[in-house]
C-alpha cells in the first residue's frame, strides 16, 4: 500500500516536477520521462481500484496520514488518466532558443505539481491537508493559465487565482467550524482532523454546526467545482488556458471538488439533522448550474467558452444526482467519470483545431472533417458524447440520473433540468456540426499530422463507446462500493 501511494503521487508527478526544473537547459526527453511516469501512475491508481474492490478503507503508515477507500480511487484513477494525456499534449520545444524552451519547462514543473496536488486531495485522511492540497491546485493552475501570455490570458489567470482564493477561504471556515463541533464531543483532538475518525462520531455531532458549516464549505468548494453562482471564473481561465491545462482543469479538477463536497455531505448527513438540508442546498446550486451553463451555450461564439460552459452544465447534473438517494448518487460518480473521459479528450483537440485553424471563434472553423480527417471526427464525438446521445457513456449516466429522479419523487426538479439539458443539446449542435461539415477556408491545408499523436484520444472515444454499451465489472463493483459506503 505504501508503494502504490509513492508510485501514485511522488514517482510521476513530484518527481517530474523536479525534473523539469532541474534539467537546464530543458530537454525534449524529459517530457517522454514525465509521461512514462504518468503510465506508471495510471497503474498504481488501477492496482488501488482493484484493492479498493476488496477492502473498505486501506490506509497507509503508522499515523494513517494517507487513506483511499473506493471513493478514491475512483477520482484517483481520473486524475492518474487526465494528467497523463495532459503530459503527452503539453507544449514541445520546437528549438533549443531559451524562449521557446519555457513553456515545455513551465507546463511540466507546474503541470505536474497541480496534478500532484490533486491526487494529494483524494488521498490524504485529513481534512485540513485536503483544504491545504486543493488550495495547492488554485496556485499552480493560475501559473499555468497565462502559459502564452496575453493580456486576456493574465486577467484569466488573476480572476481564477482571487475567486478560487476567496472560495478556499469560506471553505477554510467551514472546515474549522466542523472541527469545533468535533471537539465538543471528543476528546480526542489529536486527530479530530481526521476523515476516519470524523465520520465515525458524525452521529454525536451538534446539526446546527455542520449545518452551517456545510454553507461554507459548499460554497468554497462549489467555487472549484464551477457550480453557479460561483462561476464566474470558470469560462475565461478555461478557455484562455492551454489546452492541456484546460483538459485537467475541466476533466479533473472539478471532479475533485466533487469528491471534497461528497465526502462533507456524507458526515452532515450522518449527524441529527439527516440529508434534507444538503439535499436541498445541493439541488438549488446543481439546477441554478445546469439553468446558467445550458443558457450560455446558447450565445458561445468560442468553441473553447463552449466546453467550458458545458462543464458548469455537467457539474450541475452531478450535484443534482447526489440528492436523488442511492440510484442517483451511483448515476452522478458515473457521470463523473464519463465526463472526465470525454471533456478532456474534448479540449485537448480543441487545442490541436486552434493550432491549425489559428482561432477559437466558432464562425472561424468550418470543414473540420475534411482538413482533419481524424481530430474533426472525434471532436464531433466528444460533442455528441457532452450531448448525451448514444453510444456514449453520457447517455448512460444521465439516463440513470434522471430516472433516479422521478423514481425519487423529484418530479418538477427532474423535469426542468431534463428540459434545460435539451437546450444545452441544441445548442452544441448548432454550433459544432458546422465546424465540422462546413466548407473549410481556403487558409486551411488539409491533412493530419501527427496522427499518431491521437492515438490516446481515439483510445478515450472507444472508453466511452464501451461505458454507453456495457458496465464493466470493475466499474460497476466500484460504484457500488461507494454508494453502500455513503449513503446513510
């Protein structure tokens, strides 16, 4: 267990990070290291899936500083899969002047560290070094996002790093609300930041308290997980950042945010208050989410705000499912992977479109199926996957949240965001299948080029196709690991 962590967190990204860093001036071959590593890490993060399938919690070292359980490895797994393509499309020095090496060096320094941050946030057993390693994620992303510096870029980047930081702050404060509620009836203060030990004396603890708490800590981590009004920031950092960046941002980062205001609701539902008011909170932000992202892709003129809006639309389903019981809250993890999946596959060819056509403005990109006969395909793919048509694991996911929904007596609120999420379908559409059937113009050159560089995307395309088809074992065995542990 102790390998698996090291192998999963330090070996890959600390490491690479240091490399990076380290190797002056930079060399191409670091990038192939960095990803190898990140190959290493995918499979330290299956070997804790696999584990994860036998054995409810398995913590690590004398003081357990360290615990995954099936929640974990879930998002760790994401995490593991994005960085890794992350790496593969980050920039490359096209010659050995220095200012052409920084954005390889910069991207794979921070890059990794931000991943690195992540995968510290779905692991650690302490719920202040979860709050300090998401805070960590908010500081080497804004690094990032200025990557090719513009002034958009760099308002991009101060917008996201002040939001984030007032967002981490009520978060902060949320957190220490619940660890004065644990001190009142325990003793032992020791560990009272401890996710074990919390959830076990969650019953015993004052509702009013976590209740309030809860407040806090939604709204901070609601922050990162893009969840309206909170949002703000979200569309610009995302659609200035580079590709690679965007991808984890949007596949991943999210999805830890996720994890953190799941594994607080988990404890706040298990105190005397019960569910009713994190259910209640969660479905005003997750249709306000859905409401806001669905509507703003109606007007998107960049294909890059486009994806970003979608994710707000997503994080809205997944916040949605989580009050539907036990049905949604499975519905809503599957969405969460199927969307890491599919949203950073998407941006990151986005980002190969935006070096061939020179531009992110919808009206500005036509003919994709014709000038790049294997990224204009997928790209079209991961549209109709974010859509939810068939068959993609998206369909799959959302069809089981919703019927979740009616199933557990949401009615109006399922139909409204079924009505808002149609809107969203329409509007993706009419955007995207223009730049993908339109006539190319005449600027463009056609062909490839790099094919094999879409090989890992193409790879990404056949993961969701399976997951819309079947529910593999090892998928489905997860889920269920983690619904039993969560639910109450």
């Amino acid at each position: 267990m102790d390998t698996l962590l090291i192998v999963l967190l330090l070996a890959p990204w600390f490491l690479g990070a240091a490399l990076s860093t380290a190797i002056r001036p930079y060399r191409r071959w670091v990038g192939g290291v960095i990803v190898g590593g990140g190959l290493v890490s995918v499979g330290a993060a299956s070997a804790l899936w696999l584990t994860a399938l036998t054995r409810p919690a398995i913590g690590a070292g004398a003081l357990a500083i360290f615990r995954v359980d099936a929640l974990s490895a879930l998002v760790a797994f994401c995490v593991s899969v994005v960085a890794t393509l992350a790496m593969v499309f980050a920039p490359q020095p096209a010659s050995m002047d220095r200012d052409d090496r920084r954005p390889a060096r910069v991207f794979r320094t921070y890059g990794g560290l931000f991943a690195f941050a992540m995968l510290a946030a779905v692991t650690v057993n302490n719920i202040a070094l979860m709050w300090v390693a998401i805070e960590a994620t908010t500081i080497t992303s804004a690094l990032l996002v200025p990557l090719h510096r513009s002034r958009a870029s760099v308002e991009a980047s101060w917008k996201y790093l002040l939001i984030g930081s007032v967002g981490i702050a009520l978060a902060f404060a949320g957190t220490v609300l619940a660890y004065f509620a644990f001190v009142a009836v325990t003793a032992d203060r020791g560990h009272a930041v401890d996710w074990a030990l919390l959830a076990s004396v969650a019953p015993g603890l004052n509702a009013g308290v976590m209740r309030l708490a809860f407040v806090f800590l939604l709204v901070g981590y609601g922050t990162k997980a893009g969840l309206a009004p909170m949002h703000t920031w979200l569309p610009d950092a995302h659609s200035e950042a580079p590709a690679p960046l965007s991808a984890m941002m949007s596949g991943v980062l999210l999805a830890v945010a996720q994890y953190a205001i799941l594994r607080w609701k988990t404890v706040v539902d298990s105190t005397a208050g019960g569910a009713a008011f994190t259910e209640t909170t969660l479905l005003a932000l997750g249709l306000l989410s859905i409401a806001i992202g669905a509507l703003s892709l109606v007007r998107q003129q960049s294909y890059k705000r486009l994806l970003a809006y979608s994710s707000i639309e997503h994080s809205g389903l997944i916040c949605i499912g989580l009050t539907f019981g036990p049905a949604g809250v499975l519905a809503s993890l599957l969405h969460l992977l199927n969307h890491a999946i599919a949203k950073s596959m998407s941006f990151l060819l986005s980002g190969r479109i935006l070096a061939r056509y020179g531009t992110t403005d919808v009206l500005g990109v036509r003919g994709l199926a014709r000038t790049m006969p294997v990224t204009g395909p997928l790209f079209a793919a991961g549209a109709l996957a974010l859509m939810g048509l068939p068959p993609f694991g998206l369909f799959v996911s959302e069809f089981l949240l919703f019927r979740a929904g009616f199933m557990s007596g949401h009615i109006w609120e399922t139909t409204l965001a079924l009505v808002l999420a149609g809107i969203g379908f329409i509007a993706i559409a009419a955007h995207v299948i223009p730049m993908v059937t339109g006539a190319a113009p005449e600027h463009v050159t056609c062909g490839e080029g790099g094919r094999w560089a879409v090989v890992p995307l193409l790879l990404c395309a056949v993961a969701l196709v399976v997951l819309g088809l079947a529910m593999p074992w090892p998928v489905g065995a997860l889920l269920d690991h983690i619904v039993e542990a969560i639910t109450v």
